[in-house]
C-alpha cells in the first residue's frame, strides 16, 4: 500500500457530472469511422487533427474529443462543475494536495471556456471547467436517432494500484461510494462513485495504473445495445465487440463492450437506477461472487484483466505504471467472474436459491 492522500482543508469543486474524455488516437480517419458511422456520434466541429463529438441529448459542444497524436491515450477526463467560482476551489484543493496544476481562461479545448487541468494524485489527468458553448440538442430529432443511438456520456473507469487510496481521495473530491466490491478480510477490490444521482461518474478498480479501463456511454433501452450488435455484425466488424451484450451485477446494468481501432474501450450501457436520496444505502459484492461482473454468470474475456489505455501526463508524456501489490485473494481474479464460485457454499446456497424459486 502506498501512503494515504492528505485531506485538504479547503472545499473541493463542486462536481456535477462527467462531461467529456478527449483521447489520442493514431488515425483519425479510422476513429471516425467507428466513433460516427458505426455508434453514431454527432460531430460538431473537425478538422485534419481533431474530432468534436457528441451524444444526442448533449447541449455542451463535446462528450468526447478525438485528437491525432503519436501515442495512444487519454488526455482528459474531463468533469462539468457547477459555478465558475469552482474553479478556483479545484485550483485551491489540488494546489494543497501539490499537484500539478495549470488553468486555460480560454480553454483546452474548443467549446469550453475558462478550465482547469491537474495531475490528480493518482497519476490521472483531470479537467474541471463551468464555462461551454450551447449547441443544438437532439433529443427531438428523432429522424437522427438511429436503432442503437447513443444519447449521452455516463462514466469513466479507471485502473489503480491502490483503490482505497483511490477511493479516500475521491470522497474528498465530493464523490460518494455506490456500490464496492470486498473479500472476507476487507480488501476492497473496487468501487463505484458519484455525483450525478445514477451509480457512478467514476469507478476505481484495482490494478497498475493509472490507466483508463473504459468510458462508457449511455442508451435509453437494451434493444439500442442490441440493435449495435446487429449493425456491427452486417458490418462485418464484430471482432471489434470485446464483451457482451450482458447485464452486470454491479450497478444492474445492460452492457457491451468495444475496441475501438486504437484499443480504447468504449461501453455502451444502459438501465442502472437512481441513487439521489442521501441514504441511498451502498451495495457491497463479494469478490468470489460471479455475478457481480455479469449477473448470467458468463465469463469475462482475459483482456478485460489486462488491457487498459494509458493516461498523459500534462506535457502530453505518458504516465509510468504502477505495479498492483495487494495479495489477498487475488488468485480469485478470473474465477470469481463467470467460470465458477470460489467461495465454498456459493454453489450450495444458489442451489437453495433456486429451489425456492
């Protein structure tokens, strides 16, 4: 375990939502396709280095920036805050915790007024910002909504060697835990945390990092996941579906997830629940459960474990991995998500379970 995040003494931003992730990617040409023509995104601008993209409900210029670069990564995860005077407050908190800071009046990107990006003190790059250009919302538009539309940005994941150093940091930032996973010991292998009244903006799950394991956004119903599938496999293209379509356990969210001609994991999901009373009460899984990750019990792909995007520093450099060192259970990893229960009597009690029923 590495040394615990200092609690700063002034207020943190306050955080409304994930907004928007910009990524790097190696063609752009080749992330258009995948990003516009395959799930449909709705561009704003673009020109021959940079993509702006947004989901259909959006009114902010952008979900999700594609800029050319030689090194696939994340640039920003990038989160709306509520008052412009919460900028100074990011400027403030991260400036005691002695990271890395540095504020854009004019914005880092196009679309988004006066920001503030930071080298968080896991080693991610995070942007807050108040200030955007309205645009057209779509969600009227039902002649632009195809069968799988997308209509907004819901959450990152993110990789990290310590998760509850992670998560320690995230609640000071304001974010609270939905739901976690835990062994028998008490190791908490990951979690999900909020802002906005669903399960998560964000998740922490366990491994070296930091990296970014997916960014996920949103359909209305299942049948829009569905209907992904289909166009993917008339496309020819489904070697580029990694997961799914399934439904978690965690967050009891429909999912699939996809590659994109980079590797970036992209989510398509859908049919979480609220979670804006304030004692909306935490769900905590079993690490040996198999039905946390996919609730039918299927396996989960070996690359779901070990692939994740690497994140940039401020310079545009990326960032060094950090090796995972927690020991307890670890073994459990594949097994407890889809191939078996490992705990004994999980068999026994789902046995019980269904003779109930």
């Amino acid at each position: 375990m590495t040394d615990p995040i200092p609690t700063p003494d002034v207020a943190p931003p306050d955080v409304v939502r994930a907004a928007y992730m910009e990524l790097i990617v190696s063609d752009l040409a080749a992330s258009r396709r995948f990003y516009v023509d395959v799930l449909d995104l709705v561009v704003t601008e673009e020109d021959d280095e940079v993509i702006y993209l947004r989901s259909l409900e959006e009114f902010i210029h952008h979900n999700l920036v594609l800029r050319k670069g030689p090194v696939p990564a994340v640039a920003a995860f990038a989160y709306r805050v509520r008052s412009a005077e919460d900028l100074d407050r990011a400027v403030a908190f991260y400036s005691e915790l002695g990271c890395r800071v540095e504020r854009n009046t004019d914005g880092f990107t196009k679309g988004v007024g006066d920001s503030v990006r930071v080298e968080d003190p896991l080693g991610f790059p995070y942007e807050f910002f108040y200030e955007v250009e309205h645009v057209e919302r779509l969600a009227w538009n039902y002649e632009k909504h195809t069968p799988g539309a997308i209509v907004r940005i819901d959450h990152f994941n993110q990789v990290t060697p310590d998760v509850p150093r992670a998560i320690s940091y995230m609640e000071d930032l304001g974010f609270r835990v939905t739901e976690d996973i835990e062994d028998g010991d008490g190791t908490v292998y990951a979690a999900w945390m909020r802002r906005k009244p669903t399960v998560h903006d964000a998740a922490m799950t366990g491994g070296d990092g930091p990296r970014m394991h997916h960014v996920a956004f949103a359909t209305h119903e299942k049948h829009n996941i569905l209907a992904i599938c289909d166009k993917m496999g008339a496309l020819r293209i489904s070697d580029m579906i990694e997961r799914g379509p399934g439904r978690h356990g965690v967050s009891n969210a429909f999912y699939l997830y996809l590659r994109d001609p980079d590797g970036h994991r992209v989510e398509i999901y859908t049919q979480d629940y609220w979670t804006g009373d304030p004692d909306n009460p935490l769900v905590t899984w079993d690490v040996h459960d198999n039905q946390r990750r996919d609730w039918w019990g299927n396996p989960v792909v070996p690359s779901w474990y070990t692939d994740a995007s690497l994140v940039l520093d401020l310079d545009g450099n990326p960032q060094p991995l950090v090796t995972r060192t927690d020991s307890s259970e670890m073994a459990v990893t594949i097994g407890a998500d889809g191939f078996s229960y490992t705990r004994e009597g999980d068999t026994e009690r789902g046995f019980k379970l269904g003779e109930q029923l």
